[in-house]
C-alpha cells in the first residue's frame, strides 16, 4: 500500500488522560505522517470552550458536539477515508456513532476500531443499535480474539488490528540491579482498575521486603481515597502518586521498575502492559477479559483472579523473590511483545485500508 499522500481523517481521543485508546491515537497519527499520509486529526475530548461551561453537563455536552459535527462534515469532504477509534457507553453514542453516520452521509469509506474490556455489557444493552450503526460503515476491527468473540457473540463480525507499541521508546533492559524492590502499578486512578487491592498487595510485600517501593502511575478521582488508604494500611511513606505522565515519564519509570501489577477489573488490550512487556519488567496481572489472550501465564505474566489481593501480593512475591522466573517471564514476553510493533501492526492496518478502499472504488460507476 502507498501511504504517500493518502488523506485520512483519525477520529477519537487524545491524551490527557495518558494510555489506552487516547495513546494509541496519538502514535498511530504520528506512524501515519512518518509514511507520508496526510492525517487530520479530530479531537473527541478537546477542551471545553469556552473553559467555564465545564461544570454544566447539558450545555458542555452540546457546546462540544455542535463544533465537532460541523468538523467532521468538512473532513469528510476533504479525506479519503475515516477511521474512527471507538468505545463503550456515551462515547459512541456521541462521538463514534455520529462520525460513522457523518462519513455515510458524505460517502467517505469508514473503518472502525473499537477500544476496550467493557464490550461484553455495552452490547448487552445495545448491540442492535450498535449494529446498525457499524451497517454503515465498512469494516470493524478490534485489538484482541478477546473482542473479536464478544462481538461475534453479537452476530457483529470485525477483523483483528492489535494495538500499537512503541518499541523504540519502551525497550527491554538489563536484569535487577537494584536490592530494594520497584513496584509500579500503571493505571488510572479509576474504579475499572481497582488501584485498592494493589495497595493490598504491596502492603503484604512489604512485610517480606520492607525496602519495597510503589510508584501509581496515572491520575483520576480517587485519588484522596487512594491516598487515605495507604495511610490505613501503614504504606504512606512507601507510595508515589505520580500523577499524569508523559509516555517519555512512563518509559523513564518502567526502565527502573522490577514488577509491574495490573489490578483491573475489566481489560482488553492495556497498552500499559504491552510497555510493561516492551521495558523488560515482568508483569503480575487480573486474569479478566483479554489479559488471558495478551499474557500466558507461568510464561509471559502471573495471573490472578480479580479482586485476590492475597493472591496477588503471593504472586509478586514469587518474581520478586525468584530471578530465575522474572527473567524466563521477561524474555518469552520480549519476544511476545513483537508482534504489536509498528511494522507488524501496519500490515493488518494496510489490508484492512485497502480492502475497503478498494471496494469504494469498485461502487463508484465508471467515467
């Protein structure tokens, strides 16, 4: 496929917050561009203008949805294809639905890739609608088996386009040098990721390896909550709240981490954990969702159910405490990790763009 030159108008979040699907459409626009296609870039939680509007919930939502409308229609006739990066609950409705919709009416081709763990209870609720909506455009792609089967549950078909990471940024390191034990834990601060029963954890391995440290990478609104629990637990003087970082801040963190735990309740795909794999950290992790697809445990990761933080903390533990097991996890997930770099993830992205544009052009008529 040539890039050169090829119009595409890249529908969806953007950092803050930092990780998922925000980060993953700020590298592909920036992968895009270095293969010369031309991206226009439509921004689906851009600051609130003007700023004090913020607080009121029905005229931000409209003071944001009348100017991203009249966005989308004027890149839809500008563009050669939309690819609109979607999720779960008010998100589609909004922002993806709308640009789908957008894209049919001005007869731009439209690929959708859809982001997320919570798949499974969204079409619960809405999957004929969600379907209908997908009837205009022409192809679905998700990151993982794990959402291809949800959605196939669905009677919705989609192909796999893994997520994308940046391995010249994320790279894997020498073993331990270090006697006191780095934790990190790389997720928002979100119920979705249950940051609680992490800090249970780490207050366990503390009794083992008091030296231990904890670094909670990503910000959200339970921070006060969070912080009054690690003072509960006795582990206030061990935690960082790092706050929102940089990809560049997250890379610098995970070069000195030794362990990262992943506590999520519900997960597709974290890219987190893919950097994780990428950093040469071994990875502790919830066995929900499509963690199971993306680590194989005792090989890449050790899995626990959700929500054990007993079981959590024994696991870390044990790669923690066993050099011979963190390195044989680390190294199988190096090599794992591959197939979500660049050059692999572009020939999917390819196929997928030229099948469906190739199928535009077979529908125009002939001059």
């Amino acid at each position: 496929m040539n890039w050169r030159g090829l119009r595409i108008a890249l529908i969806g979040p953007l950092p803050p917050p930092a990780g998922g699907m925000g980060d993953q459409m700020l590298q592909l626009s920036e992968l895009m561009r270095r293969e010369g296609a031309e991206v226009t870039v439509l921004q689906t939680n851009g600051p609130y203008r003007p700023p004090w509007i913020a607080p009121v919930r029905g005229v931000r939502a409209a003071a944001r949805f009348v100017p991203y409308v009249a966005a989308l229609w004027r890149a839809a006739g500008s563009v050669e294809l939309f690819h609109v990066l979607a999720s779960s609950g008010w998100s589609w409705h909004l922002f993806a639905a709308p640009a789908i919709l957008m894209a049919r009416i001005r007869a731009t081709p439209c690929v959708v890739s859809y982001h997320g763990g919570e798949a499974g209870a969204f079409l619960a609720r809405s999957a004929r609608l969600v379907a209908s909506t997908l009837r205009n455009a022409q192809a679905l792609t998700v990151p993982s088996g794990f959402l291809q089967q949800v959605f196939g549950r669905f009677a919705i078909d989609s192909r796999i386009v893994p997520n994308v990471v940046d391995l010249t940024l994320f790279n894997a390191k020498p073993g331990r040098t270090s006697k006191a034990p780095h934790v990190v834990v790389p997720r928002n601060l979100e119920s979705i990721y249950d940051i609680p029963t992490a800090l249970r954890a780490f207050a366990v391995v503390r009794q083992r390896l008091p030296s231990a440290t904890l670094s909670v990478a990503g910000s959200g609104s339970e921070l006060v909550s969070l912080r009054g629990l690690t003072e509960a637990l006795g582990i206030g003087s061990a935690v960082t709240f790092t706050g929102r970082i940089s990809r560049e801040q997250m890379a610098a963190l995970l070069a000195a981490a030794d362990l990262v735990l992943n506590p999520s309740t519900a997960d597709n795909m974290p890219i987190s954990i893919l950097e994780a794999m990428a950093s040469g950290v071994p990875v502790v992790s919830t066995s929900v969702g499509g963690i199971p697809y993306l680590l194989d445990h005792g090989r890449t990761a050790l899995l626990v159910e959700s929500g054990d933080a007993i079981a959590m903390a024994n696991a870390a533990l044990r790669v923690l405490q066993d050099e011979l097991l963190a390195a044989r996890m680390t190294e199988a997930a190096r090599i794992e990790v591959q197939q979500y770099s660049w050059p692999h993830v572009r020939v999917a992205l390819e196929e997928v763009y030229e099948d469906v544009l190739r199928s535009e052009r077979a529908r125009q008529p002939a001059v």
